[in-house]
C-alpha cells in the first residue's frame, strides 16, 4: 500500500512538472497558432541564468524573478527578431524555424555556462512528510511545484477568458487580417503571446530545475513529455495541459513502478498512450474546436 | 535530439625539443634514435599518434570527462622528459556525448582521418560496443577500454586487438558478493542496476554468492531521471543493505531520492558510481544547505582498484599530484584524473614493450607477452595474455566516511566465472623515476 502510495505520489509531482511544461505550450498555441519547439531551450536558457545569481549568492526568489523576466524579454526577442520573418509564411516554417532556435540556444547556454551537470536549489525541503509511521514521496518542493502551476494556470484561464486583451490575442492567432480589420494590432499581440509563453516556460524550467540536475539539454526529454500532455489535452486548453500532465506523469510512474524493466519502457509508454488518446479523441481530451490544424 | 556539441577536444602538441640524444632518456627499451622510422600508421620518427573517445558533455560527462584530462597531463609531462623512444605522444581525445552513434562517428574520424596508431581508454560500454568491430576489423589496437564490461578481454579470437583495463564488473560483484555473505549474512539485499551489461555483469557476479540473500532487482534506464518508483519498491521490498551498479549521477539521485522517501538502508556503491568527491559536489546546491555536501554517502561503502586522491601519503599519488601540478590544467587532482594517468601509465609501458619501432601487430602481442607481469598504480596485476585480455583482476573495498575513504578489506583477486577469491599477497608497485615505467621490449 505504501509502495502504491509513493509510486502514485512521484506520478502526481512528474506529472505537474509535465503540465508546467505543456502549459507554456498551449499559450503560445493559443496565441500564435505555431507550436514553439524553441521553448525548451529557451526555458533551459533562463534557468542557468537564475542559477548564475544563486551561485552568484542572491536568493531563489531574486534568481526566480530576474529569470521570469529575462523569459519576457527572450521571448519578445526571438518573436520580433526571428518568428516575425516567417510568420504569415506557411506554418511549416515558423515549425523548423522554432526547431533550429532549439539547437541554436542550446549551444549557446553550452557555451557561456558550460556543460557540465550542477545541481539547483529549491527553496523548499526535499523530505517528504512525515505520516504516521511512514515518510511519503511528497516533499514540500513538491506542494510549492503543485502550487505554482495550479496558480499559473489559473492566471492563464482568466487572461484568456475574462480580459480583453486576452481575446484580442485569441483573435490575432486565429484570423490576422479579421483581427487587424477590427482594429487589434495584431503585430503586438503576437509579441506579447510569445513574451507570456515565454515566461510561462521559464517558470516550468525553473519548477523542473528545483531539486535535480541542469545541463544545457536538460530539458531534452521533458520537452518530448511536454508536447504529449499538451496534445493529450487538446493544445487549446490550459485545464487540458494540466489534465493531459498527470494523466501522462501518473500512467508513467505506474508503468516505471509495476512493470517488469519498466524504466526501459518509459518513453514507449508515452508513444503508447499518445496514440490511444489521438485515436479516440483525434482532438484531444479538451479539444474546444473540431478545426484544429497544423 | 542531443546536440552533437563541436567540443572536439583536440590537442596537438608543437614537437617540443626533439631530443633524440640516444632514447635512453626516460624512454627505456634500450635501442638508437637514430634509428627510429615511421613504422606504422600514426608512427613517425618522433611522434606516436593516439586517439580516444569520451563523454565530455551529457550525462555521463561529469567525472567522465575528467579522465582524459588527466591523461593528457601525463602525456605533457611524459613528452617534456622526452617521451616513449624519442617519440612524443600526441593524444587527441573526442566527444561522444555517451551516444553509441557519435562515438561510431568520431572514432571514423580518429582511424580514418586523424590516422592515430591506437585508440586508448574509449569510455563506455553501449558506445565502445559501437566501435569494437570496426577496430578490430581495420586492425586498430584498442587498449584499455574504459569500461568493466566482460566484451572487451574474454574473447580475444573474435576481438583480438581489444583490450580490457580495469577491474570488470562480474570480478567486482563476486568480491562485493562474497564480502555481504561474509559480514552480513542476516542483510535483506536489495540490488539498484543499470538496464545494461554493467547491471547485468554485477548482478552474475553478486547472485554467485548471495543469491538467497538478495530481496528485489531495480532498474533504472540512463536518461530517465526518475528513480523514484526503483528506490521506493526497494524499500517496499524491505531490503536494508542496497548495492549499486550505477554511474554517478545516479548515484546523487538514488541518495535525494532515498532521502525524500525517508529510506536508510547500508548503501555499497560499486566503483564505478562512489566517487565522494564527485557526488559531493553534485549535491551540495540543494536545498541551500540542508543537504550538506558529501554526507549523505557517510558510511557508504565502495570499492577500489586504483589509489586515490583522498590518500595523500600514497606515492603513486604523490606523483600524480606532481604531475598534474607541472602539466594539468585546470581545477584539482581527483580520482577521475588519476584513472586517466594509470591508463596512460600502462599505454606507456605497453608502448615500451612494443620496441623502438612499434608496429600495431607488434604492439598487441607486447600486451600479451608482457602485460600480466607489468606492475603500477593499479592495486592488482592484469590478466593479460594469448587467452585473455581482461584486465585488472583485484579489489579492495572501502567505506565513505566524511570525504575520504578508509580500507576495510585489503585487495583480493578474482576472475570470471567460478573463480575463487583470494587475497593478493603482493606489495604495492614502486614509483619509477619522474613517473615514467621503463619496460624492456619484447619485440623483436
């Protein structure tokens, strides 16, 4: 019962780090219809430079702002300086532009940071809680990760749902000229869709960080989880991102936990469910429209 | 998606001062200088050409990487006291990132391109496997590989210019085996494994003595950084003694996970994964100091097969240090530098062995006449002969306290298969002059 308990438990914390990471997936989705295979290294690109301040003495919490920010001017960066030359193109471009970024950023962090592995703070404890007789695999890192990425999408839904400018980013991604014909100045909207995915993403690294090992491709198979709970969830939602994460993080911790060599079977398990999911819901668990492209 | 990283660690070495005044400077072997040609590939008149392949980024670069640092050091100081016969070495290590693909790829490079006369100490199992067959189908010799799998020395028919170097794994899990059987016959043994030949061969090794004894086998995948499920259904298991056939980084996440799970069993880290100093510092960021450096191995215990750096009265570390002063680069003597030394302090004394005009051929049956009568660093002398190019055969096992180790089992020898295990009753080599071995040719 224990071992189910804390196997459930490491499935739930994978699985909020899988959604932090989806849901700065669905944002740029939503609000610039290209899916950003850049995002990982971006996110990894921010987290060495919250590590640099740490080392460097700050506290997490410094580190942790400087890093969002820095996330907001990365992402509103590489929108106007890159994407914008492609945008408007046929999407497949935008897609291989994001995926050569990923190299290129990668590489970058390499250079200035250095590859080596370090360990990253968290600013919370990394012993689980005590119950009863027993200590369960949930740390009060993990409540803080739960937390922040409840809260984060949460913010996520109102901006999108209640505020106007989340509808006039809704509109840019969806029909430029209809948009720019009601008066939304599009151009801006998709900066600021990929300055906010980008700050999203640089708290997921952060979240991802805390508690484990960075290097410059730390992010590598993460990004892969990413994508599948984010489609699992229908890339339109952020309740959908996190539903797809757990659903994603729980089905692999019981898989790496109750199957024979099932650490090996891991990432098939992912193609696995992906598959089953997409061919029942060829939209995704929280598909909102049936005309989903790209 | 790994970026294939362009750190190509490539060192060349500007011809320092040839002094070809007669090889007896530090080169040993006897012979005329006058009389050195270029022998082979890779050989000329006053340079010997070697390649080698390791993982200087990704996850297995921490520590890894380190190795060929410490090689080239000695090679450094090796080329200033005149090198091998008169020759300098000129080592040139690449980067494999750990992936069996880009180490096909380098090492294409290092025999096709480079034009080395050998390949020395490529790390790894899954990456050397990738290159085993190309290197003994192009007659490359493959010296001391950097890795304890049984494939590199138990069948020289099929392989016969590779060569195994340090202890390998099976060796390891009968002695680790024996020695649970022995001072802990009540312990519940839970095994911690990597889904590879490196699990697989400590694993055989262990079940020869402790079979009974061992309550649950988990694996972990390298690159799945999630141990959590492995660690806790070895709790679940109930085992209270866990021995680790893992790399380092694994053991760092083993400890973090043990520690969230509340888990506390006695911990043996094979070789391979103890590294204190290493795993020390790769905990020490977190949680800003509630998990303090190094403490969490307190207790643990490991295995040796070379002196290390935590030894300081050691002469064979004293030397080390020396040289790594003289001819190191960055950073500090660790025990992954002192690995590349010894593997370049047996690369040297094969290299003596093979004559003063080596050939690839001549160089592989050198190891097989002299090797098994070679004395150095390593605490146990090598297997190597016509039937068998395993390596290093003995280990001692030690115990983690604080940042040092201390000896609780003095070496003993093994081999594979129903070998018994015995103590070895020789004494420790000798350091040579400024650290260089001075063997006789063997070759005519």
């Amino acid at each position: 019962m224990q071992y189910f308990v804390n196997v459930t438990l490491t499935g739930l914390t994978e699985g909020m780090v899988y959604s932090a990471f989806a849901l700065a997936l669905v944002l740029i989705w939503r609000s610039t219809r290209i899916v950003n295979f850049a995002q990982g290294s971006m996110a990894a690109a921010t987290t060495f430079i919250a590590l640099a301040l740490i080392q460097a003495g700050q506290s997490y919490w410094v580190a942790l702002i400087v890093a969002l920010l820095s996330g907001l001017l990365l992402g509103a960066i590489v929108e106007r300086v890159v994407i914008r030359r492609v945008e408007g193109g046929p999407e497949l471009n935008a897609v291989i532009v994001t995926l050569g970024l990923f190299v290129a950023i990668q590489a970058a962090i390499a250079i200035v940071f250095g590859s080596a592995f370090q360990s990253f703070p968290t600013p919370f404890g990394l012993e689980g809680f005590q119950v009863g007789d027993n200590r369960i695999a949930l740390t009060p890192n993990s409540v803080w990760v739960i937390a922040a990425v409840l809260v984060t999408m949460a913010l996520l839904v109102v901006l999108f749902r209640f505020t106007r400018i989340g509808l006039a980013m809704r509109a840019s991604a969806f029909g430029q000229e209809v948009a720019r014909l009601l008066g939304v100045r599009v151009g801006r909207m998709l900066t600021l869709g990929w300055a906010l995915a980008a700050v999203v993403g640089s708290l997921a690294g952060l979240l991802i960080a805390g508690g484990e090992f960075v290097y410059p491709a730390y992010m590598d198979s993460l990004i892969v989880f990413g994508f599948v709970a984010a489609v699992l969830g229908g890339l339109d939602s952020p309740i959908g991102a996190i539903v797809g994460g757990l659903i994603l993080g729980l089905a692999l911790s019981y898989v790496s936990g109750y199957v024979e060599r099932g650490s090996a079977l891991v990432n098939v398990a992912a193609l696995v469910i992906l598959m089953v999911v997409l061919l029942v819901r060829p939209g995704g668990l929280f598909a909102s429209s049936t005309a989903r492209r790209a | 998606m790994t970026v294939i990283a362009a750190a190509t660690a490539a060192s060349t070495l500007a011809a320092c001062g040839g002094s070809d005044d007669g090889g007896g400077d530090g080169g040993g072997g006897g012979g005329d200088a006058s009389a050195n040609e270029a022998s082979d590939i890779g050989i000329t008149e006053d340079s010997i050409k070697l390649g080698a392949h390791f993982p200087l980024t990704g996850v297995a670069a921490p520590g890894y990487s380190e190795i060929p640092t410490g090689a080239q050091a000695y090679f450094d100081c090796l080329n200033n006291e005149g090198g091998v016969n008169g020759r300098t070495i000129e080592y040139i290590y690449r980067d494999d990132a750990y992936n069996p693909t880009n180490t096909s790829q380098v090492v294409n490079q290092l025999v096709l391109e480079d034009e080395v006369f050998a390949i020395v100490g490529g790390l790894g199992t899954p990456t050397h496997s990738a290159v085993l067959d190309f290197l003994n189908s192009e007659g490359v010799p493959d010296l001391f590989v950097s890795s304890g799998s049984l494939l590199w020395g138990d069948d020289p028919e099929t392989n016969p210019y590779t060569f195994g170097w340090q202890t390998d794994y099976e060796s390891e899990g009968k002695i680790i085996g024996d020695y649970i059987a022995e001072n802990f016959p009540d312990a519940q043994v839970g095994l911690f494994l990597q889904d590879d030949d490196f699990g697989e061969d400590g694993e055989a090794g262990i079940r020869e003595y402790i079979d009974d004894q061992i309550v649950a086998a988990e694996r972990y995948t390298p690159g799945n950084t999630n141990v959590g499920p492995q660690i806790a259904a070895l709790q679940a298991a109930g085992a209270d003694f866990v021995v680790g056939f893992n790399v380092p980084s694994y053991t760092a996440l083993s400890q973090l996970t043990a520690l969230q799970l509340g888990y506390d069993p006695q911990w043996f880290y094979s070789n391979v994964g103890s590294d204190p100093t290493l795993v020390g510092s790769l905990l020490n960021n977190f949680s800003q100091g509630q998990v303090s450096d190094a403490s969490l191995l307190d207790g643990a215990l490991t295995t040796d097969y070379l002196p290390t750096v935590d030894e300081p009265d050691n002469p064979w570390v004293q030397e080390f240090q020396r040289i790594w002063d003289e001819c190191g680069g960055d950073g500090e003597l660790t025990n992954y530098r002192i690995y590349g030394m010894s593997q370049a302090y047996t690369t040297v004394q094969a290299l003596q062995a093979a004559g003063q005009n080596p050939t690839r051929d001549g160089l592989v049956e050198a190891i097989e006449i002299a090797g098994g009568d070679w004395e150095g660093p390593v605490l146990a002398p090598f297997r190597y002969s016509e039937d068998s190019h395993m390596g290093t055969s003995g280990m001692s096992i030690s115990r983690v306290t604080g940042d040092t180790t201390e000896e609780v089992v003095p070496v003993q020898l093994t081999d594979i298969g129903d070998a018994e295990i015995e103590p070895f009753d020789g004494e420790m080599a000798e350091v040579p002059e400024n650290g260089i071995p001075n063997e006789e040719s063997v070759i005519d």
